[in-house]
C-alpha cells in the first residue's frame, strides 16, 4: 500500500474518496482523471507525495482498492497517478469488504463511495460537501447520475418490499412505475429527500458511519448501499438527492465481465436484504415470488426461440439465468 496516514487533526480533509476496482481500468483512469478536471481534486506537488489537495475548493485524499485485477490496473495507478493511495488486494473480496478497507484507513470528514466507471463534473462533489455542510442532519447525499449521451439515469428509489419486486419482476412498471421514483418529472434545481441512493455515488457523513457502522461485509456484491441507506434511515437520519451535482456513470462494466454469475449474486443479496431486515418469512415469500417469475419468463422462452423477436439472443440468455435461478433457490 502506498501513501501514509500522518495526517495532523487540523488538517484531516473534508472529503475521502474511496473506489473499489476490479478489472476496469481504462475506465478507472477515465475516473481518475475527471476528478482531477472536476478541480475538486489537484495533483500534489513534485514530490508526488500523496498529501491534502489544497488548491480545490474542498480538501480530500483518493483511495483506490483494487480487487486482485488481472489487467494491469495497479501497475496503471503507480505509473500514472501516483498521488493515489492504493491497496492490492490478493484476491476479491467483494465490494463491501473492499470499501471498508479504505473506509477504516481514511481520516476526511466525508467518504464518497465512487465506482470505477463513473465520470466526475466540474465541481460536483464540492457541490455535495456544501449541501452536507448546510444540513446537518443529513446523513447522505447523492448527485444526478448521468447515462453517457447525458440522459438522466435512475439513482435514487424507494427502499425495497416485496411489492415492488413483484412489480419489477412482472414488468407491470411499465404500467405504473410503483417501485420507481418519477425523477423524470423533478425539478433539477431542487433536491429531494429519498429512501436509497445508488452506490455509484454516495456520499456519507463520518458521524453517521461511526453511529451504524460500515457496509455489511455479508454482502458480496449488491444490496450493500440499500442495507446501508435502510440502517440510516432507522436512526432517524435523512438521506437526499442533491442534482446540481452531475456524475456520469457508464454503468455495470465490471459485473458484465462474470454475468452469469453476477445475476445470482443480485438475487441472493437482495434475498440476504430481506431476510436481515424483514424476516425469514419475508425472504421465504420472496424465494416464490422470484421462482413464479422465473417460471414465467422460462414458459415463453420458446416464443423467442421461434418467432424472430428483437434482441432474441437476449432474451434466451436471460432466460437461461433465470433457469439457474431457479435451481440454485433452495440453497440460497
């Protein structure tokens, strides 16, 4: 691990930037360079040193965890931003696991859960440090997510119940989206108090991680900001979508490399979610809500099959996920 953690008190900075990486390193340069281009990060001086970046609006420090990559990721940061304070894992250990690593390690006011391929805009995380600062009973905050063309993107939802997965499961949102905020429809000068905020993202208060503690490392993958976002709101503390502050987020790029696998491991974490915050009997009704809507999707997968319907090869891998799925329920 590079870096040290002398930091006096009185110079701690406002904001400690933690992002875990797992083979995605061209885009977690993309990363490093926009904060850097956002001025909310600069580079330390010729030594190189990993230090408090004074010249930004807002003082922080940038760490990277990066989870036993095989595309030369590490070997990247040491050459290209050596002002980053990086952490080799030797193998994945998960992304709840990896982002408590560099969270015990950090010493800023703030920690800013950022993913590996998400773009920073010019001063937006200044932006959520202000808002945080002016309201302190805030516990978490988090920007407008942008997809790459600049179309909003969904970052922020209702807390999860079994409604709403039957909702989103059988597609009646496209109906009505129940299971969905209507931020299409928000004003973009106004931020909005909500229930979750995407990890991409997220900004939260050192005070209230001391008072509910770190993400839960039972998770693996998924669900661990939701659990987070639901512990807060327990304690009485309000979490808000702030969009005057704009990150791009290219979505998913290192999940897509083991999707298969990544697809149950969505479902047993929201299984894990349910069952930690709602009860047994709640995880066990959810397990035949997702084999009823396994079996749905499984029963028209010859439709696709046969007629020549768009993004067929889609549709029957996804089927074939779900097949899986549904096997591997009685176990999860």
């Amino acid at each position: 691990m590079s870096g040290s953690n002398a930091f006096p008190p009185e110079s701690a900075p406002d904001l400690s930037i933690v992002i875990v990486n797992w083979n995605t390193r061209e885009l977690l340069a993309q990363c490093l360079e926009s904060l850097v281009a956002s001025h909310d990060v600069q580079i330390p001086g010729p030594a190189k040193q990993p230090e408090i970046h004074r010249h930004s609006p807002i003082t922080t420090e940038v760490r990277v965890v990066d989870n036993a990559s095989t595309d030369g990721s590490a070997a990247m940061i040491r050459a290209r931003f050596p002002w980053v304070w990086l952490v080799e894992n030797r193998e994945n250990v998960g992304f709840a696991r990896a982002n408590n690593q560099a969270i015990r390690e950090s010493v800023g006011r703030y920690v800013l859960l950022l993913n590996s391929d998400t773009e920073v805009k010019s001063g937006a995380l200044e932006k959520l440090v202000r808002f945080a600062d002016a309201h302190p009973q805030v516990a978490a905050v988090g920007p407008r997510l942008l997809n790459p063309d600049g179309s909003l993107q969904g970052s922020c939802h209702p807390a999860p119940t079994l409604a709403g997965e039957v909702w989103r499961l059988f597609h009646l949102d496209a109906l009505w989206p129940y299971a969905l905020y209507p931020m299409s429809e928000w004003e973009l000068d106004t931020p909005r108090r909500v229930d979750v905020i995407q990890g991409a993202c997220l900004l939260l208060r050192r005070t209230a991680l001391d008072q509910i503690g770190l993400l839960d490392e039972d998770y693996f993958m998924y669900s661990e900001e939701v659990d987070l976002c639901q512990r807060l709101r327990r304690a009485g503390l309000s979490l808000y979508w702030v969009p005057e502050s704009q990150v791009v987020h290219h979505g998913g790029r290192s999940t897509q490399q083991v999707a298969a696998e990544m697809f149950l491991q969505l479902y047993q974490s929201k299984l894990l979610y349910f069952r930690k915050h709602h009860g047994w009997p709640a995880a066990q009704l959810y397990k035949v809500i997702l084999a009823a809507a396994a079996c749905a999707r499984l029963s028209l997968s010859p439709l696709a099959w046969l007629a020549q319907f768009p993004r067929r090869e889609r549709r029957l891998t996804l089927a074939g996920q779900y097949l899986r799925l549904l096997r591997a329920l009685p176990e999860l």
